[in-house]
C-alpha cells in the first residue's frame, strides 16, 4: 500500500523482482549502464503489454507470464520523498483542425502539467486514449464525416488527472486553399516513385548519408512519406529538380510561394526550407562554422523557434508541434521581405528580398538528436512555371578517398567500373564537400582515371568559409562515353588546390542522361527499410543530477562526508513520442545507491505519470569514503523497465 514501510522480507522480494523478474521485452536491447558524474541518460526502448491470462491447468507447459512489477512507496531513514500537491489545472483553448482520415488536437497549455491525457470516440469507432507530453497531437485512422468527442486532460508528475476540456470535430478535406497556385510543383507522395532516381523524370533527388537516411515501408494507416533516420545524427535533404520561378506580375505582391506539410519539425527535430541560387544537394554547414551560399534563403522550425533568412526577424512563437503531427510550412516570397508561416500564422519574417528570379528548393528534416527517428513529409510544392524535369538517372559511386586531395598528392588506386557509363548520351560527376581552410573552391577537380575534370561550384557564388556545404559537378567527356575503353576507371578521387584535412567528401554520384536504346542500369534508388512505424509506446527518457544541498548541480563528482545530496530525477517524454505519437505512462521508479534500494516512489495516482521532476536529498552522514554509485530504475504501467547510472565519490 502507498506510504507503508515494507518489511526487510518484503525490501528483500522487492529487490529479487527488479532484477530477475518480470516479463523480457523483446527488441530491447539488454541495458547499457552509463557510468558518468552528474547527470546521465538514457532513451528507454519499446515496451509490451501485458495481459493477465487465466491461470494454465497443470501440466508440461510455459510458465504463466508475471503481472508488472507494482511501485510501493518507500524511503530510507537518510531519505526525503517528495509528495503530490494538487491536480493539474484543466487544459484550455482546445481546437481540432481536421484533414482526411485525421484530426490534428492542440490546446493551451495548464499548470502543474507534465503531460496529457487524450480520448477520442465516434458513432460506430472504438476510439482511443493516449498519453502525451505536447500539446499537440495527430489522431490518425478516422472516417471522413464522422463526428468524433474528443477529451484532454493535464496529467501531472504523479499522475493526478485534471477535469478534461472537451471538444469535438470531423475528419474531411479541411482548408486546401494553400494548395492553390502551387504550378511549379506538387507532390502528395503517394508512393516512393518520384524520389527513386534510378528511372527518368523523378521529381527530387533525395540526399543523406549511406545507411543512415533510409525510405521506409509505409504502415497501414500512415500518412505521408517516411523517411527513416536511422543514426539519430543525420539529416535527409529533398531537393526539387525543378527550380522555383518567380512571378514578377502578380497582383497580390507575392513572387513565390514553398510550401511543405510534415511532421518533422515536431519536439527535439527540425525542418529546413533552402532556396538556393543554384542545384546544390546541401548548403550550410556541419558544424557551425561554414555559411550559406550568398543569396540563399533559409527557413527554420525547431525547438528554439522559427527564423528566416540571414537578417531574419522573430515575429512571433510558433504553435505546439507533437511528434508525427502533421503541420503546414510555408515561405513566401513578396516584393519586401520573405516570410515563414506555420498553419497560415507568420511566424519569422525577413526584411531582405533576394536578387535571384530562379532558384532550387531544398527541404531538409530531421529527428531528435541521439535517437532513431521517422519523420513524414506528406505534401511539397512551389508556385512559378513548371520547367521540364530532367530527364535523368543517378547512380552513387565510392571515391577513392573522402579527403579531397591537394593536386600535388599521390592518390589511391581505387576506382569505378565504367559500365554505368556505356549506354548513357551524356553524364556528369557530382560532389558535395565541406570547404577547408585555404582551399581554392574555383578550381576544384575530379581526377577519373587519366583524366582531369574542372569541376565548377552548382552557384554562382560558392561560400568560402571553412566548415561550409559546397556542390560541384564536372561533365564527364565524350571519351569515356560508349562501349570503346577499358572496363574500370582508376583513380577516382576530388583535387582542390590548398585543400587541408577538414576537406571531405560528402557525397558522390553520376547523373546519367541515359540513351534511347538500351536502359542505363543504375542501382541509385533510395534504399527502402523493413521497419515497420513503431507500435508501442515507449517510457519517458530518464536523466540523472547531482546536486548540492540546494539542489544546485554539483561543479565536482566529489561531496564532503556529511551533509546531504540532492539527487533529481528528471523524465521526459517529448523525445520518446516520436515512436507512435503516444507514451507508455510511468507507474514509478526505484532509487538505488551502492546496489541497494533506498527510496521507491510511484508516480500513477490515476494514470502513468508521462514525465516529472523529483528533487530527493540523501543523506551523506556515516557514508564510507570513496567512490559510490547511484542508479535509478524506471517501471513502467505495463512493464517497460530503463534506468539510469551516475557515480559520486565521498572525500
């Protein structure tokens, strides 16, 4: 019962449960401990439902699954548990905003909230319930024309409900009106095909690293195109092989419009709209420390807010965005400044307009940083006239090297087969490098075989700065076309005169103009995971904190022997959404220091608590010099376990 003191016996059964018992989740990987002073954390994988099943008669058989272990509270004599204070405050502001076969739910935010609890139902539907940590969540798989009640509850850090705020809505078409005007291009991605650059006319070619950036298999249900970010570093970049034109004759003032429904700039991701003077694949920078092409315009949605352009003005703070909704973008162009709007809200405005008329539209996307993530781009577009799509196919190809070589360097012998080559009418080597220090981006080379290749920036004006994304293309001659000539070119490798080791490779491949024969066998086209969209709810992520009597974090691992520590455990679940749009509830955690338990807390008065901060002081009185660990685990309501590890050292 909540508040008893459990007997040594039952410390003793409590401890055996948490490490031998319980059911094994399958796909979680066994858990790794992170030894480190501080704070730690650790992202806390899928989890499985457990159902009580009658009990099996006797016999030979499988050994009956055990219910989730339940967290009963309790706390050491050196131990201070905090206590639930009053419920949350009810949600307000609640609006549905509907689209086919989906509603999309936000609301303003309530007091003493740490997450929310969402119900929905129809006529004739089942409904659902969810638990968040945004206010602003996707409800997917409705019928059109249906009437669905929806609830929303703030849920607090120990899972005490607040009265809902009820509103109600139908799934349908909702306000196309920015679909409008969209001529230059509009792609609702129904499939994969207009990003598979191994056959003609494809619309965008689709640029990430190998392995990392993957397209993946659509669930039923799932709306949009899933990109599978599978490193939790990497960004994957669209980039529209038709340029965006602008109008100089229409009334309104507006020159040119982009705009992009996706779900990626949702908690801890980010979506990048780039209008870039010329075909480049990426712009920017790695690192931080390269620029922009001159007369690039950037548009940015990310956790810290919304900007535009290089002397972009914050306007306003863009609206909630959870995990795996759907949110409308959009840059507009006008004869005074450009500016980003989200849901048809300008958000960021610039006061700069570019001097360019032509230019290539790049939209990036990316996950939460340090985790696998799914993000969807449901619908892309621009206004302006529709140019001819080229007519191309791509094929990657391995450089000898990533370095880009100064042109005195020797180089390895490594190289390709020339057979994507031999069918094709016209071909050219493109590259995209980070710049160094000192490298002359004017003169850049591709050395294929005996051959050099000038290999000139894709902008009029390539940035020069170290740190910074430049795209080059070289035409591969005429020689090398055809079915004359040895089967392999060696070497293939960059030369850029001045180029220093901070010069690499980022990506390479052959843009092909096959001939109208035979076909040019490529094997370019994004390369397709098995991944399924995850199906179960994952735990809050769990961070650690060592502070000082005041709860202030510690400048040193090392604490005097007397006094007390004050150990916070933090959990967060905004990240953790990105699985299924939805959270498993935390029914409570265990403290554990030197491989016993001293404090247990339950956070799941009414529902799992879907994150919290818990300040919990021990004390340091009579603890032995040296070195002690402190571990925290984390039950959740169906059973999923995580934890977290620090250490401290008593001086």
């Amino acid at each position: 019962m909540n508040g008893a003191t459990p007997t040594r016996s039952q410390l003793h059964n409590n401890v055996s449960q948490t490490v031998t018992g319980g059911p094994r989740v399958r796909g979680v990987r066994p858990r790794n401990r992170l030894l480190a002073w501080g704070s730690a954390a650790i992202f806390i994988g899928a989890a499985v439902l457990v159902l009580r099943a009658p009990q099996p008669p006797p016999g030979p058989g499988p050994a009956p699954i055990p219910p989730p272990e339940r967290v009963s509270r309790f706390a050491a004599d050196d131990v201070v548990l905090p206590d639930p204070g009053a419920p949350p405050d009810t949600p307000r502001d609640l609006k549905v905003r509907p689209s086919p076969g989906r509603l999309v739910v936000s609301w303003a935010g309530a007091a003493r909230a740490t997450g929310y609890q969402v119900r929905w139902s129809g006529a004739g539907h089942p409904g659902g319930i969810r638990l968040v940590a945004t206010r602003d969540t996707q409800l997917d798989g409705l019928s059109d024309g249906q009437e669905y009640r929806i609830e929303v509850r703030a849920v607090d850090g120990f899972g005490q409900l607040s009265a809902p705020e009820v509103a109600k809505g139908n799934p349908g078409p909702g306000d196309t009106s920015w679909r409008g005007g969209l001529s230059g291009l509009l792609d609702d991605f129904p499939d994969d095909s207009t990003l598979r650059a191994d056959t003609v006319g494809s619309l965008w070619h689709l640029s990430g690293y190998r392995g990392c950036v993957d397209l993946g298999a659509r669930a039923t249900g799932e709306v949009g195109l899933p990109i599978d970010l599978g490193c939790g570093a990497d960004e994957a970049v669209l980039r529209a092989r038709r340029p965006i034109v602008l109008d100089e004759s229409t009334r309104d003032g507006v020159l040119g419009r982009v705009a992009v429904l996706a779900d990626a700039a949702g908690p801890g991701g980010r979506l990048k709209v780039d209008l870039v003077p010329g075909p480049a694949d990426r712009v920017g920078s790695l690192d931080g420390t390269g620029t922009l092409p001159p007369g690039t315009v950037r548009a940015v949605v990310d956790d810290s807010g919304a900007s535009v352009g290089e002397r972009g003005a914050f306007v306003a703070t863009p609206g909630p965005r959870g995990a795996g909704a759907l949110h409308l973008f959009e840059v507009r162009v006008t004869r005074t400044e450009v500016t980003l709007s989200q849901d048809g809200r300008v958000v960021a405005s610039s006061p700069v307009v570019p001097s360019w008329r032509t230019a290539w539209v790049l939209v990036g996307v990316r996950g939460p940083e340090g985790r696998r993530a799914r993000v969807h781009i449901a619908s892309a577009g621009f206004t302006g006239a529709a140019t001819p799509i080229p007519q191309v196919v791509e094929t990657p190809v391995n450089l000898a090297t990533r370095q880009v070589l100064d042109p005195s360097t020797s180089a390895p012998s490594a190289g390709i087969l020339r057979r994507p080559l031999v069918n094709a009418l016209s071909a050219r080597m493109v590259v995209t490098l980070v710049v160094s220090a000192g490298m002359d981006v004017s003169r850049v080379q591709i050395q294929l075989g005996t051959a050099l290749l000038p290999a000139p920036p894709v902008v009029p004006t390539p940035p020069t700065a170290p740190g910074s994304v430049l795209t080059v293309a070289a035409e591969i001659p005429q020689a090398l076309l055809g079915g004359n000539g040895s089967d392999s070119l060696s070497p293939l490798v960059v030369r850029a005169p001045g180029a220093g080791p901070g010069a690499l490779v980022q990506e390479s491949y052959l843009e092909l103009v096959p001939g109208p024969v035979a076909t040019v066998r490529t094997t370019t086209q994004p390369a397709r995971t098995d991944r399924q969209r995850p199906t179960v709810d994952a735990l809050p992520a769990a961070r650690l904190v060592l502070g000082d009597s005041a709860g202030r974090p510690l400048p040193s691992p090392v604490v005097p022997a007397q006094g007390r520590l004050v150990l916070t455990v933090a959990l967060s679940g905004a990240a953790a959404q990105w699985d299924t749009g939805g959270l498993e509830g935390v029914q409570g955690f265990q403290l554990w220091v030197d491989g016993r338990m001293t404090a247990s807390l339950p956070t799941a008065t009414n529902t799992g608590a879907p994150g919290g901060q818990y300040a919990i002081p021990v004390g340091l009185t009579g603890r032995a010099v040296g070195e002690h660990t402190v571990e925290v685990r984390v039950i959740g309501t169906s059973g999923a376990r995580g934890s977290v590890l620090s250490q401290f050292t008593v001086a």
